[in-house]
C-alpha cells in the first residue's frame, strides 16, 4: 500500500477518535476532538496532493479517497445534531434537514459510483465536489472551533467571540448550497450511467 492510500486509511481511524473525544468528557475534550478532525483534513489535502506529485493515483485510490471524506464528513455533521440537542444554547444550531442534505447527496453520489464500478467505469473526484468537501471541512471546523473555545482561556477566547459565529452560520449555509448543487452536477453529468439501466 503506497503513501497516499496509508493516508487515506488512516482517515477511517482519525473519524472514530474524532467522535470519541467529541462525545467523551473529560478536560479539553472539544479541544482534542477539533485536533483529530483537522489532522483528518490535513491527511485528506496531502494523500491527493502526494498521489499526483508522485504519479501513485490508484483506483483504490479513486474509490476510498472520496468515501473516507464522505464517512469523515457524514459523521461529524450527524454528530453535531445531537451535540446540538444536547446544547440547546449553542450559538450554531445545526438543522436535521441540513444533515439530511448533506448525507443524502453524499450516499446518492456513493451509489452513482459503486453503479459506475460494476460496469467497470471509475468516476473520480470532480472540483465541484473537492470545493465542496473543502466547504464542508470549514464549517465543521468552525463549529468545533465554537465547541472548543470554552475550554481555553479567557484571551484566547476573546479573539474568536466577536467574530466566530457569524463566520460559523455562514460557512455552515455555504457548505449546504455547495453540497446539494454539486451533487446534482454530478449527478447529471453522469446520468448516462443509471438512465440506460431505467
């Protein structure tokens, strides 16, 4: 297993630390969950990069690269609607029907590529969905950020209040907008692959 795939692999383990530490209570345990996740991101931006540089873009590659984002993404955002419901003073509410969103365009997508892979056809990521996934590691970043900063100090605390959640409603609207209409793009650009089988 080359470099980029380890990386990718690793993502799998990085999301259940991440939702153990988001679900655990103990002393900076946002802190470190909002740690786990960026690590994910970061191996999610380097496992791509690699594989280009170095010519090592495999068809395991092609498939498990967008489903670890996906698992990675998917379960973070589920996570936030119970944290939610369990903070119903959180300055970002993240709503089921966001969720909804999100996860249904991201199993549609999952779908259209496993139809893909049993006619032998790999579909690789597109750039309207790496900026998606880029929007989506934003907010929930953000959100964690919000999570997070009541665990640290009072100065630190003070550089993200002002502006932090605003940024956070944003990034999170952003991520939904971005999310169901590259889903459809991809959807429709590849329509020839279900519309014969209909």
């Amino acid at each position: 297993m080359n470099l980029p795939n380890k990386l990718t692999v690793s993502r799998f383990a990085l999301t259940v630390v991440f939702l153990w530490a988001m679900f655990s209570k103990f002393a900076y345990n946002d802190t470190l969950a909002l740690f786990f996740f960026c690590l994910a991101g970061i191996t999610d931006f380097l496992d791509g990069r690699i594989a280009r540089s170095r010519n090592l873009i495999t068809n395991f590659g092609k498939l498990m690269d967008p489903l670890a984002d996906k698992i990675m993404v998917c379960s973070a955002f589920i996570a936030f609607v119970e944290s939610t419901h369990l903070n119903p003073n959180a300055p970002v509410r993240v709503g089921a029907w966001m969720v909804v969103v999100i996860v249904g365009r991201e199993l549609a997508i999952t779908g259209l590529r496993l139809l893909a892979a049993s006619k032998n056809i790999i579909l690789a990521a597109e750039r309207y969905g790496k900026h998606k996934t880029i929007s989506q590691i934003v907010a929930i970043i953000s959100l964690l950020v919000l999570d997070a900063m009541n665990e640290w100090s009072a100065a630190l605390r003070n550089v993200f209040t002002g502006w932090a959640p605003m940024f956070t409603e944003i990034a999170l609207w952003v991520t939904v907008v971005l999310t169901a209409a590259s889903g459809l793009i991809y959807l429709w650009r590849n329509r020839r692959l279900y519309l014969e089988d209909m």
